[in-house]
C-alpha cells in the first residue's frame, strides 16, 4: 500500500509518496526530488 501526503507550507504544499506511514521530515525533502525525477512528465 502506498501513502500520499501533502504537507502545508507557508510557500508551498509538499507532496511525498511512500511504503510507510510514518513520515521523517528530514528525508522528505529528499525523496519528493527522487519522486519527481523519476517520475513520467505529462504534458495532458
């Protein structure tokens, strides 16, 4: 099962997808950029 977050921001909302639904703000960062570089661009 997966977990989609979204993460309030002053600037701006964070969106992290993981296996876990604990979530470790020190790596969020992190693994949004893994998410977003592998993930398919859609131009639709």
């Amino acid at each position: 099962m997966y977990y989609l977050y979204i993460i309030k921001s002053d600037v701006f909302d964070r969106i992290y997808i993981g296996t876990t639904a604990h979530i470790d703000t020190r790596v969020t960062q992190h693994k949004i950029k893994i998410f977003c570089n592998t993930a398919p661009s859609s131009n639709g």
